[in-house]
C-alpha cells in the first residue's frame, strides 16, 4: 500500500513538472492585444491588393535613373550600412554559438605527476578524453537559440531600416536639389525681366510718367531677388556637399536631372493595412525585441530547474609505478549529475519576475510602434495626395498668370493698363512658379516618406 501511493505521488509530481514545464517551450505568437492595424487609416482607401507601395522594390519606385545611380552608390558606401552589415555578422556567430550548446563538449586531458617520497620516485601519467553534454529537458538550450535567432532577425530588421532611411534621405536630398535648381531658374529668369522693368521704368521716369520713389522700389526688387540668388546658390553648394558625404565620396557636383521630369508610379492603392504595416522594419525590430523579451522570460524560468549534465572521460594511464614507461591501462568513467537551485532560489525567482516586466515593456513598445508607424503613413499619404491636388491646381494657376502677365504688357502697350499692372502680374507669376515648384517637390519627398 505504501509503495502504491509513493508510486501515486511520483507519477503526480512528474505531471506537475512536466505541465510546468510546458510554457518553457512554447512559441513566441503575436499577443492577442496587439493594436488593430485595419482601423489605423484615416481618410485613405483601403482595398485588398497585395500589389501595394508596401511590396513595391524601390528600383521600380524611384525611377529617375541618375537618382537611381546615387542609390546604388550610397548602398555600396555608406558607412551605417557597412556597420549595420558587421552587426548582422556577430548575431549569426552569437546564433551559431549557441546550437552548439546542443552538442557535447570533448576537452583533451593529458595529466603527468611526478612525486619523491623517501628516496622513492613515483612517475604516473594519464592521458583522458573528457565529455560533458547537458541534457536540455527544461529548455534553457532551446530557448538561448531562439532568443539568439529573434536576436539575429533583429538585426537583420535593422539594416533593412538603415538602407530605407538611407534610400529616404539620398531621395530626399535629391529632390531638394532639383527643388533648388528649379527655385535658381526661376529667379534668374526673374532677375532679368526686374532689369529689364528696372531699365523700363527709367526711361519712364526721363518722360515723367513716374516718380523716383516708384524707380527706387523696383531696383530694391531687382536687389531683393539678386540676394535670394546668392542663397539659393549657397543652399545647393552645401546640399551637394552634405549629399556627397552621405555617399561616402569628395565633395562634388551631383549629376542630376529636372524636378519637372521627375515622375512616380500612379495608380498605387495603399494595400492591405497589416502588410504596409508589417513590411517596415522598425516596426519588425519592435516585435524581434517582444520575440526576444518572451525567450528570455522562458530562459529565466528554466534556471529555475535542474540542470541534468552527462560527464565521461576515457584514457590510458599508467599502473603508477617507478618508471614512466610501464605498463599502463584504459582507463573510463561516466557520471550523471544533477544540479538543483536551493538557497538561489530567491534570486532566480527575481530574475523572472525581471524578464516578465521586460517583456510586457517590450510588448508596450511594440504597440506604440505600430501606433507611431500608423501616424507616419496616414500624414505621408494625405500629404502625397493633397500634394498632387496642389499641383494640379498650381499648374493650372501657372498658365492662367502666364497668359495674364503677356496680356498686361499688350495692354501696357496700347496705352489701356500702367506698368505697375505688369510688374504685379510678374511678381504674382514668380510666386506661382515656385510654390508649384514647391508642391512638385513635397510630392516627392511624400513618396521617400511612405518607402520608409
């Protein structure tokens, strides 16, 4: 009767262990309370097509194939990416290092004693291959390698984010520039025709149809916009440079084309939330760190268990006589031991109860993450599609100054309108340039925005 409840009470403790057990080898799932990414867009029509910007490779986005020559060179350059690439490196070690875990350890152990007691010589020597394995029933091995692997695909997530971001700003950077070189057309052109209404309203003046003040004011425009000249030429000098550093190269000229060339894939949907959403890698760094976070609570939870280790070593060795070459033997051993946390019980039990914390933070992180992605993708696709509703209407407000400043020169010329008519129409024209200008570029810098 007494061996049957001993055998009763075994047979329960084994189950309690072994359902204990049970979580520590469970599998990292995204968490149920994760923030729904369907009700996240704002204003943005969502469809179902997979064949979104989020899977659109940037060689088929950025289609301006000088843009496209500075990519490349920036992605073979850049010094972020390089170090970004070395992390990758020692997370495949760090991985490697530990499935080898799994694998037993065999140290070589040759051993020589040499001993004088009482004018006798004693020459031993022993020379052994010794073994450890740890048996990983609790699954301390197993999950060290899968927080190794989350470690790895961590890193791998974030150099994905520093080529994006790298892609973003080498984009951005150049649109700025043909923003600039656009803005520098437009004044120079613009600095000629306030010379030339600057030599006009001269000669008026000489036939007393205007004053001085009036000569006065339009030579201050024409100075005004010969300084805004100055500047702009300033701001592409240093944009260059701070380009050609991003690239890794001497300070230079960039090749470039024209920012009224420059188009973009239409006909693009948003896609499916999750997938815009899950294809940015710093939102794939937040969930690497939750995956790694839930590994190293299940980590923490098995030191709480024994540590079951096989030991065996086999040799030869002497018999221990006088002389070192006498006959000697095999010699073998084998020891299973089993090692159970008792007086650090306390501490391993801190030790989960401090994963636990840092897991529910990381899950804390990986909600705002989503949450902040979310932000940058609603504000980058209104502003993308405000931007080309702009543009058309700049467009459109363009020609309909163009047409008005020739109209008021004819009428200039035929007595009906005076020529300060002309120079406002002139000034409003140059204001609609490079506010079109303008939106042409925020279309772009949008799209660099979304890639990212």
């Amino acid at each position: 009767m007494i061996n049957k409840i001993k055998y009763i009470l075994l047979l329960t403790i084994i189950g309690f262990t072994l359902s204990s057990c049970k979580s520590l080898y469970s599998t990292y799932q995204r968490p149920n309370d994760t923030v729904a990414v369907d009700s996240l867009y704002r204003f943005i029509e969502v469809t179902n097509d997979t064949s979104s910007i989020a899977s659109l490779p940037w060689q088929d986005f950025f289609t301006d194939p000088q843009l496209q020559s500075l990519i490349k060179l920036g992605l073979e350059n850049n010094t972020s990416l390089s170090v970004a690439h070395l992390n990758i490196e020692q997370a495949e070690i760090a991985l490697r290092t530990a499935r080898l875990a799994y694998i037993p350890t065999l140290n070589a152990v040759p051993q020589a004693n040499i001993s004088n007691f009482n004018s006798s010589t004693t020459q031993t020597y022993n020379i052994s291959l010794a073994a450890s394995w740890e048996i990983d029933i609790f699954g301390k091995l197993r999950n060290a390698k899968e927080r190794n692997k989350m470690a790895l695909e961590q890193s791998k997530a974030y150099k994905q984010a520093v080529q994006t971001q790298l892609i973003s700003t080498i984009a951005n950077s150049y649109y700025s520039l043909l923003l600039l070189d656009k803005q520098l057309s437009i004044s120079k052109r613009t600095e000629s025709n306030w010379q030339e209404n600057l030599r006009t309203m001269q000669a008026l003046k000489r036939a007393g149809n205007v004053n001085q003040v009036s000569v006065l004011q339009t030579q201050a425009n024409a100075i005004s916009l010969s300084r805004s000249i100055v500047t702009i030429e300033t701001q592409i000098l240093e944009l260059e440079n701070s380009l050609a550093a991003l690239l890794s190269i001497p300070s230079q000229r960039i090749e470039r084309g024209e920012i009224s060339d420059t188009k973009f894939s239409s006909g693009l949907s948003c896609g499916v939330p999750l997938q815009l959403l899950s294809n940015r890698p710093d939102i794939r760094i937040a969930e690497y760190g939750l995956a790694q976070a839930f590994y190293a609570t299940n980590e923490s939870r098995s030191a709480l268990y024994p540590s079951i280790t096989l030991n065996g070593a086999a040799g030869f060795t002497n018999s221990g006589g006088g002389a070192i070459l006498n006959p000697g033997a095999w010699l073998f051993s084998a020891v299973a031991s089993i090692v159970q946390p008792i007086f650090n019980h306390g501490k391993l039990r801190g030790q989960v109860q401090i994963s636990e914390s840092q897991q529910e933070q990381a899950s804390l992180q990986f909600n705002q993450a989503i949450l902040d992605a979310a932000v940058e993708v609603n504000n980058s696709l209104i502003q993308l599609q405000s931007a080309q509703k702009r543009l058309e209407y700049g467009v459109l407000r363009t020609s309909v100054l163009t047409e008005a400043v020739r109209g008021s020169k004819i009428l200039m010329r035929n007595g009906s309108a005076n020529y300060l008519e002309v120079l406002t129409a002139q000034y409003t024209l140059l204001q609609a340039e490079l506010t079109e200008s303008s939106d042409r570029y925020k279309i772009g810098r949008a799209s660099c925005r979304e890639r990212v």
